[in-house]
C-alpha cells in the first residue's frame, strides 16, 4: 500500500477533478437556471419536478453504455466529447425554448454529465488509497460543491432572461476539457467495468441507503429550494444565489468533516451529519426571509453533502479491486435514483401543501433513514453481543 501512495498520478487526478468540474458546473447552473424560467413562464412545480427529473433518468440509462463506449474509444476521449456535447446542449436550450424539447435535452444532458462522473469517480477512487485517501476524498468533494456553487451564482450574477447565462456555461464547459487531456494512458486503458447496483446491495445496504437519502437533499436542493425561495419572498437573483450559498458549506466544509471523521469513526460522523441536516430543515422556514438564510445554508451545505463525502471515504476503507468498482456504479445508480426521487416528490410537496412542502418533504425522509440506520445499529450490537456470549 505505501508503494502505491507513493505513485499516485497528480495528472489523472487534475484530469478527474476537471471532469467532475463539468459535470458539477453542469447540474449547478442548469438546475436553477431552468426551474426558475419555467416558474417564471407559469409552470406549476408538479411539472418542474417532472422536468427535472429527467436528468436523473439520463444518469440511470447511462450507466448502460458508460463501460461500452470507454472501452471502445477510451476514457479520456469519450470524457473529452461528454464535454463538449454538454456545451452544446446549454446552447440548444434558449433555442430550442419549448417544454417539451426541455425534457429530451435534460435527459440527454444527464446522459452525458454521468459519463464525466462516472469516469472521474474511477480515476479517483483508484488514487485515493492510503494516507491519501482523506486529501484526495476531500479535494474532490470540494471540486464539486465548488462548481456547484459558481454554476449557480452565474444565474445570479447574469439573471435568467436571454442566451447570456447559457453561452457563458457552454464556454465554461468546453474551457474544462483543456485540463482534462492531462489523462494519461494508464487512466485511460483502466477497466471499468459495470457491476449492477442489485450486485454490491447486500455488501453495504445503509451506506447506499445513505448516498439514496443524499441524491433526493441534492435532487430537490437543486431543482427546488431557488423556486422555493422565490415562492417565499425572495428576488430571483437571491433565489439562484441560495444554491451557491448552500454549496459553499460544502466547499469549506468536507475537508475538516473528514478529518473528524477520521478521528471518530465514520458511522458516527455520518449520524451527526444527519441529524444536523434534519435540524437545518427544522429551521429554513423560520429563516428564509432574514439574513438567517445565508448561515443556514452554509450549515446545510455541509452537513447534507457530508454524506457524500463520508461515504465515498467508507467505500474506500471497506472495498477495493471489483468491490471498489462495483461500489462506484451501485454510487451512481443510487445517486441517479435519489436524484430522481427528490426530483419528483419535492415537486408534488410544493404543489400539494404549498412551498413549505419542500424543505418538509426532505425532513420526513431525513428522520424515517435515521430511524432505520439507528434500529439496524442496535440489532447488528445485539447480534454480536449474543455473539459474544458463551
């Protein structure tokens, strides 16, 4: 193990986290940007979520292909043509300005973005081994909720109206390729091979309960809380600008919530983040029009991403080799289904019990995984202290 932290590849890691900047960038500036167009023109939240959703089928249907085409043409070449295709569809969306050409270009978009994922997990969980793991596990997170951030604040920054927010994500977009042909061969003829999620299930049941719980916080986070804050009071400009604040709890954050959980076990951190989580959703009603919002976000940004990163580190601890790939794509499809579910059932909330049904929406599922997660620690102890006695 210590010659392999020796000879980690600085390039490919640049490489994935590029293409992770792409697929974060991506998702962070599209959420918002089209939620709020579409309440803008009238559209009801039930049909935003449906709208939304369709980016998180296009993550699950390119699971299918992902493998295929990486071995067929490589893992930087087919990354390298994700980015670009992702630059042209911004483009195609002010042109195209018509609902239901809205729903096909989010699908193909999801199909694209989980191309860059997917690779960029690999190239990083291939790296992160060792004494690097929490370094590497942090920087890559914060690679995301970066992104996120700025994909978001453009739409604050440059409003909704016109080409002008989506010209500038194309370029940022297609500017993101240039680090990523850093690749090297070896990345680049690595195997990723695609395990089904029902595969890797039975290995880690609650840590991909856990990463399912994170995509419907991320899914509804970003389809939902800047119409959810303009629904409450707020400007559109200080709606979109919601999603960067939340993502820079994230940004600041993941590094030192993995340095804790190092030093106090990851089942415990990943507790404490949930409950935490379920307290920031508590109070956002109470806060959303004072200046309360803003450290709330923060708060919530890292604890609900925290997930993630905390269990991305536990698959890593746990699994290596096929585990470790079979782990990766059980991470996707639990992320892409999460996504999906957050997608449609905050949307429902919001059009059944008015905007307060977001963020109430999110705290239900919230405290039913903590339940579960707390009964099934306690029988597992019971078991082993039965177990234990002679």
């Amino acid at each position: 193990m210590a010659a392999r932290d020796e000879s980690i590849n600085w390039r490919n890691l640049i490489a994935a986290c590029a293409a992770v900047c792409v697929f974060a960038f991506s998702l962070g500036e599209i959420f918002p940007l089209l939620s709020l167009r579409m309440e803008a023109d009238g559209v009801s939240p039930r049909m935003i979520g449906f709208n939304t959703a369709m980016a998180p089928i296009g993550i699950l249907v390119a699971g299918l292909f992902i493998p295929r085409l990486s071995h067929a043409f490589g893992a930087k070449s087919v990354a390298l043509f994700m980015a670009f295709a992702t630059g042209g569809i911004f483009l195609l969306y002010p042109v195209l300005d018509w609902l239901p050409a809205w729903f096909a270009l989010r699908f193909t978009q999801g199909m694209t973005v989980a191309t860059l994922f997917a690779l960029s997990e690999a190239w990083v969980l291939s790296n992160a081994t060792g004494k690097w793991r929490g370094l590497v596990v942090g920087a890559y997170a914060t690679c995301i909720s970066a992104t996120f951030g700025v994909g978001a604040a453009v739409v604050g920054w440059v409003g909704i109206e016109g080409y002008l927010p989506f010209v500038i994500g194309a370029v940022v977009l297609c500017l993101a390729a240039l680090p990523m042909s850093l690749l090297t061969a070896e990345a680049n003829e690595a195997d990723y091979e695609h395990v089904s999620m029902l595969a890797f299930l039975p290995k880690a049941p609650m840590l991909l309960g856990a990463i399912f719980v994170h995509a419907i916080f991320d899914g509804g986070m970003l389809g939902f809380l800047s119409v959810y804050g303009v629904q409450s009071g707020l400007s559109v400009e200080a709606g979109a600008v919601l999603i960067t604040a939340l993502s820079f709890g994230n940004v600041f954050f993941q590094i030192p919530i993995g340095w804790i959980a190092d030093k106090v076990g990851k089942v415990p951190m990943m507790i404490a983040c949930f409950v935490l989580a379920i307290i920031g959703l508590i109070l956002l009603p109470f806060s959303i029009n004072s200046w309360w919002v803003w450290p709330l976000m923060l708060y919530l940004g890292a604890s609900g991403f925290g997930i993630y990163t905390i269990g991305l580190a536990q698959l890593g601890d746990r699994f290596q080799g096929a585990d470790l790939i079979a782990g990766t794509s059980a991470f996707s499809t639990a992320w892409g289904l999460g996504a999906l579910a957050g997608s449609v059932v905050c949307g429902l909330a919001m059009n059944r019990f008015g905007p307060n049904g977001f963020p109430n929406a999110l705290l239900a599922i919230f405290v039913a995984y903590l339940i579960v997660r707390i009964v099934t620690e306690m029988r597992r102890r019971a078991a082993g202290a039965r177990t234990a006695t002679p």
